[in-house]
C-alpha cells in the first residue's frame, strides 16, 4: 500500500493548452436522482463542473431539473426515462448511481450502451444494484467508488477482511475488467490494475450526506479532463477531495460537500504549472 | 433556575473520532411543511444539515422539494402523504410540526410509530394540535419546544404565570412522559427532568420568521449527534442558536434564521476539543 | 421642499426592545407577482424581511412560490386566487401591486377588505389599474409609490408640471383620503399630509428593473416594525434604500435590488441606538 | 487586423446621467431555452442585467421560469410558445438562440417580425438552425456570435481558412446585410463593417459550458445601454468578458460562466468616467 503525496496533484493538474476548447476537456454524463434522491446529481454535477469538465448533461428524474440549474445553469438535462443511447454515446465520461434508487434499468441500459474506450464510474445505488441482481460489468474503463458495505456486498470480502490489501485486490482482480477501485473509508484506498494507494488527508468532518455523491462527481471531472493520465487522475481527484475537506476543517466542525466543490477552482489553481 | 454558560458548548461538542462515518451522526427525519409553510423544513433542515447531523430526510409537500434542494441538496425528500412509518424506524431523531398547519394525521401516526429508544422533537403546529386535540404524548424520549402562547394552549399555565419556574416544573412533571421542555422566550429557558436553566445569550434581534425553525432544527442536529447526553445536547444547541444571533448581531439589526445556519459550522468549530 | 438628511434614519430606527417578539414588529402581507412577474414579488419580500418585518406572507400565484423559497423560507405564501380576506384582516400592514399586471380583481378585494388602522401600500401595476377603473381609494393609511408616469395617469399632472411641488400636493389632498406619496425619480420626493420632502441621495445605478419593487418591500417593512411614527417611516424607508445603493455604487457600475436587500441589515445596524 | 486595448473600455463605458431611468438602458428580449437547455437563457440573463440592462424579459420554456428567478428576480418571463410580437416590437434588443434547440419556428418568427432599427444578436443553436435551413438574414441590426463550427456551417468557411482574415470579411460581406461577426475562438475576432478586430485578453479556463452564453448576454447588455456606439458597444463587451476572466484565472483553474456575470458591476465601475 502505497501513500500518496500531494505530488499527484502537481502531475496531473495541468496548465491548459491555449488554444483548447470546452470538447477538449471532456463530455460528461450524470445518471442518477430519483425525485427523492435528486440532491445526489446536483452534487454530482457541482464537482464535476467546478473541477473543469466541459460539458456536463445530468440524466435524472423531472423534477430535479430546476433544483439543478438553481445552482449550475451550466448543466444540460435529460429525462432519464428517454432512450439515453445516443446520450451515452456521445460522452467521454458516464457516472451512474448517485441517489438512483432502485433503477436497475437504467444501470442495465447504461451497461448494455456503454464502449470499451469510454469511462464508466458506477457509485451509491448502482453498486448495490449489481450486487443484488449479479449483474456482469461491462468492458470499459470502470470506476467502482464503494464505501466498505458496498464493497462487501459487491466482492463478498467481509468489512473487517477489508483491513488487508491483498483480499481488496484479489476480489478487484477476480472481476473479469479489473476495474479501479475507490474504497471509501478514513484514509480512503485506491486500487489500480497493478497497484494499491492510500490517501493521508480527509477526516470525520467529512462524515456527511452528499460527500461520496461530490467525490464521483470529482472522479468524472477529473478524468474527462486528464484523460490520458486515467488511474493518475482518479488518484488525483480522490486527494484532492479530502485535501480540500482538510482546508475548510481549519475553520468549520463540518465540511459540506456543495463547500468542497465551491472550493475546487482555486484548489487547482494552486497545483496547476 | 441555572443559568447557562459557553461551557456547555466545551462538553458537549466533541472533536469527531477518526473512523468515524456519517451513520455516526445519526439519521434525522423532519415532518413538517405544507405547501403554504414549506420555508419551515427548509429552515429546520439547513439548521440540522449545518449543526452536523449524518443523514437528514425532510418528509413534506411535493411542491417544497425543489425549494429544499436549491438550498440543500445534501437533505433528501419524501412526500410526506405517504406512508412515514419505515422512514421513522429507522431514525435516530424524528423532529415534527415546523410549518405542518392542521396536519393532525401525521402527528397522530408520528406518536403512534415512534420507539421509546428514539429522539421526538415536536414544535410550531404540532405543539397546537396536541393542545387542540388532547393527544397522549408518546413514550419516546420527548423535546417540546413551545413559545410562550403555545405552552399555555398546551399546559394551562398562563404567560403570566409562566415567570414562575414551578408553574412550568410542575405542568412539565405532570405529562407521564415528562419531556424536556425548552421554552422560548427573551433568554430562553430549558427544563429537563430534574432542574432549570436559563440561557444569558440571545436579544430582540432575533425577532423575525423562522427563528423558532431554525433552532428546532439545530436541536436535532445536536441531539442526533451527541445522543449519549441528551440533555446537554439540548442546552448547548439552545446557547449555539442565540450565541451565533449575538455575533451576527455586532454588524446586523436583525439577524435572519438562514444566517444563524450558514454560521454554525465555523461557530462548532471554535468550542470542538 | 425640505431636503432629508440622514437624521431621518437616526430618529426612526429604534434599538429593539429586550422582550418584543416577532409579532411587535408587524405582520406584512404582499399581494402581486404574476406567472410572468414573479420576480417583483420576490424582491418585495426579499426588502421586507430584510428591514426586519416581523412576520411576511407573500400572496402570489404558485407557480412563484418555489422560487420566492429558494430566495427566503423566512416567507410564508398564500395563492392568491384564493379568498385573501382573513390574511388582510390579520395583517398591520398590506402592500399590493408589484408585477401584478391586470388582476383589478385583487385590487378591488384588498380596497374593500383593509380597515381604516392598516397600512396599504400601491405599488407598480395596482397604480395604473386605479387609474384605468377610476377606482376609489380606501380609507386606510394610504401609501402610493408611483414613478412619474404612473402618477400623471393617476391624478393628471404631466410629468413637466411635477417638477412643481403645488401641483403634486394639491393633486394629492384632492384625493379624499390625502395618502402619502412616494414620487420616484432622480431625488425622490415624499408628499406626507402637510409637507414635501426630497432626498439628496441616490443615482442612475439605480436605473435597473425591480428597484422600485424593492422600495416597496423596504416601506412596508418600515412601516410594519415602526408603526407609530408612520410618514416617518416611509422617509427613513425611502431614504435609507437609495442611500445604500449609493454605498454600493461606490464599487459598482450598478446596483441590483437584490444587493440592496442582503445589505439592510448592516446598515440599520450603523443607525440604531 | 487591429488588436484591441483597454481602451475601448474606457470609451464605450459612460457615467450615467443623473436624470436617466431604465428605460434609458434598453428592453432586451432573450429567447431560447428548451426544457434541456434551460440553463443557457438564465446565464444569457445575468449577464444582460449584471451588465446593466434597463429591464429584461426572457421567453423561454414555462419549465425554466423558477430556476430563472432563482437566480435572477430582476428578470421578467413570457412562455416562447406565445406570440412573442408584442414583445419584440417593444425590444431593443432581441437575442435569439442559446439553448434553443430545434426552434426553427421561433428563429423564422423573430427574423419575421424584428424591425431594421432594432439590435438583433443570434447566437448557438439559432445559428446552426439558419445554415441548415437556408434562412435569409433580416434587415436589423445584426450581430453574430458563432463559434468556429457554426461560422463553417454559416459562412462555407472552413475552419483552417478561418485563419485568414480575407476570407471571413468576404463571407460577412457576402451575406446582404453584413452583420457584426463576433469569431469565438482562442482571442475571438470581431469584424464590424469595415474592419477587422482582435482581442488579446481570454484564456483557457474559458473552456466550459456557458461560456458563449454569457458572452451574448454581455453583448445584449452593452449594446442596449451604448446603443449609440453600436459596433464600439459590441468590442466592449467581448473585451470585458474576457478581461473577467483573466481576472479570476489570477485565483482559479476555471471561470464559471456565473462568476464571470457576478464580477461585472464591480469591473465596469472602474472604467467608468
């Protein structure tokens, strides 16, 4: 188990090129929020916004359409009950699963749609979804972001048999596409294909709702915009999150996660040379 | 009658254990807001969501979600015609009546699902249609959070006679389920099972819509997440709302409810060990 | 024509008693806002609660209500196609017209529904209706807040003869009721019973959509919290509104109604004792 | 190709007359926004009111109308299914396009009823829409605001000619009414009637959604306060959206399109004499 540095941070937050545009920096699809958990996608679509992706449409539920662009008039929206293919196809990045419920469906379509080369991030709802219905993951370049039950219930490797890398990764191994894994926990822990990190930043201030919903959100910006630096940008997305958490506990008992995206500007501003 | 001072807030806020998670916090579940009060939840759940509650659900009209989510998409929704009794199973603290207008259904279906182990708040309409409709309180561990005209509909001492802290003692001692009674007034006072206190903090600033709204929601912030000592819980989030009003009021004339919330978490943070 | 000074605002805001509540400083209803001019009533409401109205109702057609939330839970809201008569019963001070565009209806309900001891504010559109339908004016304490084309279609004196204080105050007395009037344009002009007052602060950055609206919302909660000295009221009011915006100005090429609001409180604080 | 300085800041920007009201600074009219692009008008809308438009009225679909106040209570709606005549003739400024999606009807409407004497600005989807229909300009005052693509599809010019000033003249003199061409690209190029313009300032924390909203926002509102120096009105507002965001990149890796429309007043005020 390695223990990453902020370094991370220098390496992949790059000065941007001048003469790029908003499709350099990536296409992002959000599919996510029933009309009870619409807050998940709104705090999605805030970490990816705020973390340079340039293009950010949310798939969610009707009703959270104006929610969402009371705070980002910068998303697009789609009704996730349209046919979402031509949606899928057309961005770099898919995140799905933040408040979804219980839409099988559509993480079933999304897994049916989604190709080889493009990225998929699977968090919250839609871990327990395959979990439960055994679904088989499809051949992209899959991000799985668990918190320790999730993880129990989608690789069977018990809370406490979590404390040992070599059960983590064996399971990550024993999924036929490896995908990169984000364990959620104090000191969250990243799996690669070849590699296992650990954060040293984060704390229990970020103990709230909504925090892993920003942190996926973070994932999808960060690796739309590096995308040719994929496991590095995940890492890089994952330090980042808590590290920003760290700032604002300076000051605050509780870090909320709509603070930690509003911060991220000027957190990157920082690392970028 | 004790008076209180800023060492409450010493004791009760604790610094967050490490491997802590946001189940640590406790779940809260807010009923309340009809269509025409739905600013009420809105106002208990900024309160609740800042004070550092893990989980908050708002169980209201459909036509307050949006509303809820462009202030907080870190709470979730329910529509509150629907069936609540799993909702309040699986709280830690249940907080009914802000904004709930003439809704006896779902205070008399809240006493009736609730658990002696859990936390019940009841304020504004819900503390109104108990007087009305002489409910039997339930035997949970019980926060009435009256202002004065409410405690004389609900215990029969008058505002008069509400000076004397035997008269409220003894109204207090004769409900069976003797719950903590925190009396809003100037210098609100707070009685628990077996002693008075009175808050030094607090002024006419604080004299506008919502106020009241803004503190039961920080009582079940505190409650939720201090739970081993309740009644400390309680006092320190009635000397937390009116110590921020003060502060607020060195620059301000009055001091609006959603202020008091965006402050809280740096306010913890001052008092946190 | 006397020119106010800022003593005006020394001698109407009062420091708040100890133990005054919500109700001491007044209970505001505001009647306008279409579908189509929902903003005016936001910014009415947004200027009331912010000079410290003790209780505000905004009374409005639905489809606002979610955005009037998102701005301030502090308001409550009514439909107001509903029967208004019990809220303008219970109110101390009602302010009609911003953005209410043809409703005569509601004008008409509120001119026969207010009693003789209540404010009533006309504002905006509710001027130009009283104009059109020859309306008769109620006798309540009367405001009307016309800018200088509305008060020529209202009593007949063309802009040019407006620049003469004897035509604005004959037109007024001859009115039955002799309200105050509240002429807005470059320095506006206050008609009280016996005297014309002007005030020397205020600029063109005021020149924006909804400055008026937020003039309103600023006289009712003026007149809602400091009722005894009534015309006084209103020139603190209006005085105090363009003197933040010249505050403003200082930084800013304009000042947007909604910045004069979040900045009342700070500035009532400088002038209270 | 002449290189722009601050300059024109300073020249177009006036301090306003004392005696000037809103309807001094212009009626824009902004029409676009489908239910998915809801976001593009409401970013078009702060910039125009942030910029200082007297008043602004946005047609858009009747599902963005909460998010757009929300925002902006400053701003006045009308559903774009309606007969936008009335509201066209009474503008202005009409600017068509952000986030219109597959309104042909209303483009072919607008281009019907616009007057030669009003400033019409097209932008986004509208300007696609006109190439691939085939539409013929109308006889008003005209402004472009494609990116490269859509200047392609527009004009026949591909984007490696688009490097030679020559041939976007000739494409612009082409068309009978030769508009003002605002080129958005890494420092976007102006071409007014005779003469060709650059801008030094911009940088690739531009890169992101809303970004071009915000610019035709700008636009509207410089050319309905500076009406008199049209062209000059247009070189300004590109140069100040850009020079915003230069500003901000001091501190962030990205400017939000929101940020930039925020930071307006503040920045127009110290150009003004």
């Amino acid at each position: 188990m390695k223990t990453l540095t902020e370094d991370i941070l220098y390496r992949v937050i790059k000065k941007r090129a001048k003469d790029s545009h908003k499709g350099t920096y990536g296409r992002v699809l959000i599919i996510g929020g029933t009309a009870q958990f619409g807050g998940a996608v709104i705090m999605n679509a805030l970490a990816a916004v705020n973390s340079g992706a340039g293009l950010v449409t949310v798939a969610t539920d009707p009703s959270n359409f104006t929610a969402l662009h009371s705070h980002l008039p910068e998303a697009m929206v789609v009704d996730f009950n349209e046919d979402l293919t031509e949606y899928i196809k057309k961005s770099d990045v898919v995140l799905i699963g933040s408040g979804l419920g219980d839409r099988i469906d559509l993480v079933q379509h999304t897994f049916y749609a989604i190709l080889p080369r493009q990225i998929l991030i699977v968090d919250g709802s839609a871990l327990t979804l395959v979990a439960e219905h055994k679904l088989k993951w499809p051949k992209s370049r899959l991000v799985l972001t668990p918190h320790q039950m999730e993880w129990q219930r989608l690789s069977g490797v018990t809370i406490n048999e979590q404390a040992f890398e070599a059960f983590n990764m064996l399971a990550q191994q024993r999924m036929n596409v490896e995908p990169i894994l984000v364990l959620k926990q104090h000191h969250t822990q990243i799996y690669t294909n070849d590699c296992a990190f650990e954060i040293p930043v984060g704390g229990p201030y970020q103990a709230t709702g909504g925090m892993g919903d920003t942190l996926a959100g973070m994932i999808a910006g960060f690796t739309a915009q590096f995308m040719l630096s994929f496991s590095e940008a995940i890492l890089a997305a994952v330090y980042a999150h808590s590290a920003i958490a760290d700032e604002l506990a300076e000051t605050r008992y509780i870090t909320l996660p709509t603070e930690i995206s509003a911060s991220i500007p000027e957190f990157m501003h920082r690392y970028s040379r």
